[in-house]
C-alpha cells in the first residue's frame, strides 16, 4: 500500500502519522507519505497512480479544485462539497470524493442522534462540505458575509440568519467552520445563552482548544475540538483504499497526542 497527502505546503501535516498508524494496526504494509507538490507536478503524480506507483492521496489546500480534471469520476460526495480531498482507485478508474463532511458527521454521532437543531458558523468552502453531509435539514447557517450564507441556505433548502441574530439558546449542535480562532484570540461571535450539553465542535484543531472552544466548555457544553473532523475525515479516506475500517478513537488520542506536546 503506498499512499500520500499532497498539497503545499505540507511539512506540519499529522496524517503521515495517523495513516501509518492505522496501516501498522490492520496490519497492512505500507508507506504514507506527505508530498509537497508544484501545480505542475500533478499531471505526473496521476499518471503515476494509473500505473500503480500509489493507491490512494489526501488532497489538500490548494488542490481540493485544481485535481479535478486529472481525475475520471467524481462521487456525490465531492460534487456536493465541490471539492476532492481523497483519490482512490475502482476498476482502473481514479475517483474523486470528499470525506470531510461525513468524517465530521460519523465523529459527531458519537455526541449526538441529530434529532435536534444544527447552527452552522461559515459559509466557506469547509461548510459547505460539512453541511451537505448532515443527516437533517434543521440547519441554520451564518456567516460575516451574509450573501454567502443565503447562497448555500439556497442551495440545502436550510436557513440563513444574520451573525448577530443567532439565537445561541436555539441549538443543539453548533459547529465552527470559519478560520477564526486560529489565532488562539478570536471567536466569529459570542455563545451567549448556550445551554449546558449544547454539543459545541470547532474544525479547527490549531490551537486544540479555541477561544470558542474555552467559552463553551465554560458553560458546561460537550465540546469536539477539531481532531475530531482531521481523524474522521483519514478513517473514511483509509477505509476507500484499504477496506479496513481504522479505530478513531486511537487516531483521537494519538493526534491530541501530538499536538499538545
Ligand atoms: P474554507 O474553505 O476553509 O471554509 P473560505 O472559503 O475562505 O475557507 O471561508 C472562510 C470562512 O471563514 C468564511 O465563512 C469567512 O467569512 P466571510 O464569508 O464573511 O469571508 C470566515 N471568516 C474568515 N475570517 C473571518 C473573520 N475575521 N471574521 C468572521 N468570519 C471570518
């Protein structure tokens, strides 16, 4: 098994890690490798794939698009997101998907039935992704920029509203998809109202715990920090190449692990 994230840059990325744990645990053999890769370097590195040099690749920023077209098939999955971040091979064929938003929701079922009401904050490409995977239509989404939060309530049939109209209270699922909180300062809004066990989930895992994060777990919430979408999003990834269904709660704490050291 030979298998590879490519992007750029890619010297920090955890998935080296997580994959080769999980192949050692199957006890499969095989590499995982991160490849830092030019734009013009992608025709190659496909090819290479159709010849069998490598069975699978996580695709990350900025190539979620721009493999697109060196790919035969994408599934509903990286149609909906509008973005592919794993390769994989069927009868000779490459195909895209998007295992982010279902990696993110499979980790999530953990917390919650989804019986409840959803907030969405952003309205980006990770949102987009992560939306079209819920398994209800009890979703609110909202963004800075309202225009980008109508266009996908549009596009999923759910609601849009204004950051500062959110009714924090409302929600039983709240999930961050923006990049703010990187920073390790910044919240998009406040959680003012949160009910206690609201399930709060951050996709940024970046500071492990976000300023979002602090405040929810203030309030007695359950939060998912966001190994819980990096870990999720590898073990639907690993199970397209390998068949293998990897254990998350491992790759959880070995990548916790890792970035609280
Ligand atoms: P991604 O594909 O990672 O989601 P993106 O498409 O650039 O990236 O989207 C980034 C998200 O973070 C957007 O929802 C963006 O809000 P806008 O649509 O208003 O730009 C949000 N975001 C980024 N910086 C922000 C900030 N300082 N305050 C609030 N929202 C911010």
């Amino acid at each position: 098994m030979r298998l590879a994230v490519i992007g750029h840059p890619i010297a920090h990325s955890l998935s080296p890690v997580l994959h080769e744990q999980w192949l050692r645990a199957s006890g499969l053999f095989g590499r995982y490798e991160a490849l830092d890769v030019t734009p013009d370097e992608l025709a190659d590195l496909f090819q290479q794939m159709r010849d069998g040099v490598w069975d699978g690749f996580n695709v990350t920023i900025p190539y979620k698009e721009t493999v697109i077209p060196y790919l035969d098939e994408l599934d509903q999955a990286a149609e909906a997101a509008g973005a592919v971040n794993t390769v994989y091979k069927r009868d000779g064929k490459l195909i895209g998907t998007n295992t982010d938003g279902a990696g993110l929701v499979a980790a999530l079922d953990r917390w919650t039935d989804w019986t409840g009401r959803v907030l969405v904050i952003g309205a980006g490409g990770a949102a987009r992704g992560i939306i079209s995977a819920l398994p209800t239509r009890d979703v609110t989404v909202t963004n800075r920029t309202m225009e980008r939060a109508e266009r996908l309530a549009d596009a999923f049939g759910i609601e849009a509203q204004a950051l500062e109209d959110v009714d924090i209270a409302r929600y039983d699922v709240i999930i961050q998809t923006t990049s703010v909180g990187m920073d390790g300062v910044d919240s998009p809004r406040s959680l003012k109202g949160l009910r206690q066990n609201t399930v709060v989930c951050d996709i940024i895992y970046r500071p492990l715990v976000t300023p979002f994060l602090k405040e929810a777990a203030k309030a007695d919430a359950k939060i998912v920090n966001g190994t819980a979408m990096f870990v999720g999003q590898g073990a639907l990834a690993f199970e397209y190449w390998t068949g293998v269904r990897p254990d998350q709660l491992v790759g959880m704490k070995l990548i916790e692990r890792l970035l609280e050291e």
